[in-house]
C-alpha cells in the first residue's frame, strides 16, 4: 500500500514538473524584447538554415545536461529538447 501512495506522490509531481516546464519551454518572457521572441529574431538575422542547426544543437545540450543542473528537473530540460526538435522541424517546412 505505502509503495502505490509513493508511486502517486512521484506521478503527481511529476505532472506538476511537467506544468512549470512548459511555462519555461514555449514562451519564457526573459526570452521576448520589443514583443518579438529571440528565436524569431534570430531567425531573421541568421536565416532559417542557422536556426535549424542552433535549435538541434541545442535539443542535444538540454538531454546532455538532463538532470545535471541544479534547480532544473530533467523533465524541463527533456521538454526544452522536444520543444527545439519541434522548431527545427517546423523551420525545415519553411526551406521546402
């Protein structure tokens, strides 16, 4: 019985993690001057092609240091990986 209260303690903050990482992952407001996000400036500066390659390094340096950085829960930064794979997708649409 104690082990299926844990295991309901460990999901529930789990999904709590998850929440609070989506806050930091899709928009976060240290991220946006002017009403533009960074990336979307980047993009406009660099090229589509330069973005793609910087949001694909970057998934990989959030699942290196999943779970290594003190105060980040590796769910954020796992969240913060799939969120830059998802970019560089949509970004290559835009090339075709």
């Amino acid at each position: 019985m104690a082990d299926l209260e844990y295991k309901k303690k460990q999901e529930a903050l789990k999904k709590e993690a998850l929440e609070k990482a989506k806050e930091m992952v899709n928009h976060p407001s240290h991220y946006q001057k002017d009403g533009k996000e960074c990336i979307d400036v980047m993009e406009e500066e660099f090229g589509t092609a330069a973005v793609i390659d910087f949001c694909i390094c970057n998934a990989f340096k959030y699942r290196f240091r999943a779970g290594h950085k003190v105060g980040n829960p590796a769910e954020q930064d796992e969240a913060k990986a799939l969120w830059y794979e998802a970019k560089a997708e949509e970004l290559k649409q835009k090339l075709q």
